[in-house]
C-alpha cells in the first residue's frame, strides 16, 4: 500500500501499526442513514432466523419477502436497499407495507382464575 503514497505522507510508514486514526467531525455523521442500515440489518438478521425457525436452507429462494416500517423515511431507505436486501435474503421480490394494523391480529382471552 506504500507504494501509491508520497515519499513524505503521514500515512507512508514502516507499517499501518504506526499511523495514526484520522479524526473525524461530529458534523458529518449522517443519523438518518444510520437508521436505514441499522433497520436493513434488523430485517436480514430476521429474515435469517425466520428461515432457521422453518428449517429451510438459504439455497431455495423465497417468492416475495414483506417488510413493515411505519416510518416513512425509513421505508424508503429499505426502499433504496432492496437489492442488497433481496441478496442477503435470497428472494425474488420485496414488499414494503408502512400500515401495520393490516399485518396485526388482536385476540382477548379471559383469564379464568381472575374471573373465578
């Protein structure tokens, strides 16, 4: 790598142990797509358990994976990551639901010794 650098650089040295970590500026984090990836990881790590729970292998492909995220603006960032989404996944397609009272099913069951 010390190759490409000039003979003067801070970053030309005997070895990458004896550089320094560059700093880095509170300004330039950017919370809104660390919140995308943080919830694509969300939902490849559910993805993946979900596969272990029916014991089917990553090798067959799934149809059509459902994603729901209330959040606009997270709902297009996993919008604008469905391709490495589907990858990870091995799936065909994706569906993105921002509603979901469609997905949720409310029961109520007594509880007996309550009720006596």
């Amino acid at each position: 790598m010390r190759n490409g650098l000039p003979e003067g650089s801070k970053l030309n040295q005997e070895s990458i142990h004896f550089t320094d970590l560059p700093e880095f500026s509170e300004e330039l984090i950017d919370t809104v797509t660390e919140a995308k990836v943080l919830r694509m990881q969300s939902a490849i790590e559910t993805g993946r358990k979900l596969r272990d729970k029916v014991k089917l292998p990553m090798k067959y492909p799934l149809q059509k994976v459902k994603l729901v995220e209330s959040d606009p603006v997270i709902a297009q960032g996993l919008s604008e990551l469905s391709d490495y989404i589907k990858s990870e996944l091995n799936c065909l397609e994706i569906e993105i639901f921002q509603d979901e009272d469609e997905f949720i099913q409310y029961t109520v069951d007594p509880d007996n010794k309550a009720l006596g």
